[in-house]
C-alpha cells in the first residue's frame, strides 16, 4: 500500500507525487497501477508516472537528482538478517546515497494511521538544527501531538569510573551537568523555529547515555513513537557496514517509520 500512503504524504506536504516503476511496462501492470489510484484518498495531489528499464538502485538515483525530489519514500524490512545487514538491501543503499531525504515505511496501511508521536534525534552535530527544524514542520503536517527530542550521550563523557557510592555520586552529578547542557543546547535551536510549527505541539527533551543510534532506536520503541526522524549518514563505506554506527543501528532493526534528513545544497 506504498501508493496510497504516498499520496496522503504527499497531500500534507502540499507536493506533487512522482510514482517511479522501474521494470517493463505492460497493459496489466498500468490496468494494475490504475486500479490502485482509483483508491487514493486525495486525487487532488497531481500525480506523474514514470516507467523505467533497468538496475532499480541506479535509476531512482538518477531520477531523484534530476527531478530534483525532496522526498524518496520507500517500503522496508523492519528487521535485517545478518546476509541482508552485509550485503545491504536497495532500501538501505538508497539510503546512504540518493540526493534527498528518505521515508522509510515499516508497515504501510490502506487505511491512515493517525501520527501521534515524533521522535528526533538531537545529536551534537551541524546537520541537527536542520533535521530539529524539519521533524517540527512534519510533526506539523501531520497532526503529531507530541514531539520529543533525544539528545543521546556517549557513556565516556562521565570521565568517572564507578568504583563506591562516592565515585557513584560524582557520576551522577556529572550526568546532570550533561543533560542541562544538552537541554540548553536544544532549547536555543527551537527557540529559532517559526511559532507555527511549535504552537501545537507538546515539547519534551530527554537525555540518554549510551550508544549512538542504538539508544535513540530502542527509546523510540519503547515509547511506541510513530515517527523517528535522524540526520542522513555521513560515512558509507564498506568499513561501516562491517563496524555499524549511529544510524546503521537503527536500518537494520527498524523500531518504526523512520525519516532521514539530508539537507540539499
């Protein structure tokens, strides 16, 4: 049903909607996608479909750079085996190399699912402020009621080794110290998003001490959040695949939907 989720995506974002089929294209296969858009919920969206022959990676690359998509929107396994983690489904290729920012949908629905609960990474780094400002105008769009924003620390910034309640206590206090600064941080980068896209929505910061893009992916599942929204990757070689990172946590054991922001130049 990734047609028919597209075009409600496409409504809330105001945008057109390429449909991109990359095989041969016969009478049954547009009698098929026919049948389909007969389906859709907002037939208003203007719609363009494309057929193209060849390497599926390779074309929706292209297309994307030359019609200069905003959004590729995708179906994906929400668990990887190891031979799929290694060798890298299209979805995840995708992922580390198109142009634009990625939806990758886990459990696509005929039927709308309301979006209650946004997730974003607040990680420490350049791209953040933009992903925060994007996760915010989605959250939006979408009819989110709560927004949380994760700011995910590395254990070794405590610099205290627990060895009795006195080092415990230090520790602690350290992590308080982290959090606060990390609030603060976050605090300034909203303070600078247009009131239309905070307005409505229920604010929350929280802190996590522990792996990068592991920690954040399971606190999105526990809190049953309906979008998680991430900075695209930076790294993509080979060596990554091997030692995983940050997000390539998260693409191998999908918690939900997740939104990855790549800011375009």
């Amino acid at each position: 049903m990734n047609i028919l989720e597209s075009n409600r995506i496409a409504h809330f974002f105001e945008a057109k909607l390429i449909l991109l089929h990359v095989g041969e294209k016969t009478k049954e296969k547009q009698f098929k996608l026919a049948d389909v858009l007969s389906e859709i919920s907002y037939p208003d969206v203007p719609t363009e479909i494309e057929w193209k022959q060849g390497n599926p990676e390779k074309l929706i690359l292209e297309t994307c750079s030359i019609a200069k998509i905003d959004l590729l929107i995708l179906g994906a396994l929400q668990h990887e085996n190891k031979f799929q983690f290694y060798v890298g489904s299209i979805a995840r290729k995708l992922t580390r190399n198109v142009c634009c920012s990625v939806l990758l949908l886990i459990k696509p629905s005929a039927n709308r699912v309301p979006c209650r609960h946004v997730v974003v990474n607040g990680l420490n780094d350049p791209g953040t402020p933009f992903a925060i400002e994007q996760a915010f105008y989605v959250s939006s769009a979408l009819g989110a009621q709560q927004i949380t924003i994760v700011e995910e620390i590395l254990p070794k910034e405590i610099h205290v080794t627990v060895e009795d309640d006195r080092t415990l206590k230090k520790a602690n206090i350290i992590k308080e110290r982290i959090a606060l600064r990390e609030d603060s941080r976050i605090k300034s980068i909203i303070s600078k998003i247009p009131e239309k896209f905070t307005v409505n929505q229920k604010v929350k910061t929280q802190s996590i001490f522990g792996k990068r893009g592991y920690s954040i992916g399971h606190y999105a599942e526990v809190v049953r959040a309906d979008l998680l929204v991430m900075n695209a990757p930076k790294k993509t070689g080979l060596w990554d695949r091997i030692f995983p990172h940050d997000i390539e946590y998260i693409l191998s054991d999908l918690p939900t939907d997740l939104l990855i922001i790549r800011q375009q130049n």
